[in-house]
C-alpha cells in the first residue's frame, strides 16, 4: 500500500510519471487524464504534475524510455515491495478505467523487468485474475 501522505516530492513525481507514460502509451483520453489529475490532488502534488506533463509534452514520443532513465535514478532504487506496490497501483487504475490494454500491460511488464520483479508482478496478476 503507497503511503501518499508520506512522499518526498521525487516520490510524487516518479508515481505520477509512472501513471501518466503507462496511460499515455497508447494516447490519454479524458478519463485517463481525470484519473491523473485526482492522484496528483490526492498526492497534493500539483506542482509535481505539472513537471510531469512538461516532462511528456517535451517529447511525447520518446516519453516512455526517457522515463525509464528517469526511473533507473528512483523507483529502481526502491525496495521491492514499493516498486511492486507502484506498479500495483497502476495496474489497480487501469481497472478503474475499465480495461487495460495490452500495450500498458506490456510497459509494465517492461518495467517491472528492469526494476527486478517481473515475476512478482505476475503472480500478483494472477492471483487478481484467480478471485
């Protein structure tokens, strides 16, 4: 479970930024963006997503490697736990949306390889998937 209350403004940006590139994969619609923008107040972190909007719009097409460079100095440097709980959320708000798609299922899998627990990440699919 993320602590939101308890985040440094880097941990807010590196969610955030993990939200928005697996949302934006595919292109963000209304709902996405909504979903954003109520964890960033739920963060209380507008100044950071304002820095993660700056940070896609500078160059929408590269955004997703350019985040994983980004990740590699932050959330892969985190314990295993708060990587997968990360990714958990993601995954959760995909949910909240109504679908993932297979192109967000795959970055996180993505992801979740480079930060070492693809397959913990897995079997909590599939555990979700088992109920």
């Amino acid at each position: 479970m993320i602590m939101f209350k308890s985040m440094s403004s880097e941990q807010k940006k590196a969610f955030l930024l993990l939200k928005f590139v697996i949302f934006n994969y595919h292109g963000l619609d209304a709902n996405e963006r909504t979903i954003l923008q109520n964890t960033a107040l739920k963060l209380d972190a507008i100044e950071e997503f304002k820095w993660v909007e700056e940070f896609i719009s500078s160059d929408p097409v590269n955004s997703f490697d350019r985040a994983r460079q980004f990740f590699t100095n932050t959330i892969s440097t985190y314990d295993k736990d708060t990587k997968l709980s990360y990714l958990n959320s993601v995954w959760e708000a995909t949910n909240e949306k109504g679908y993932i798609s297979e192109m967000e299922a795959l970055a996180m899998l993505k992801l979740a390889k480079d930060w070492g627990i693809q397959n913990v990440l897995l079997d909590l699919v599939r555990k979700k998937s088992d109920v």
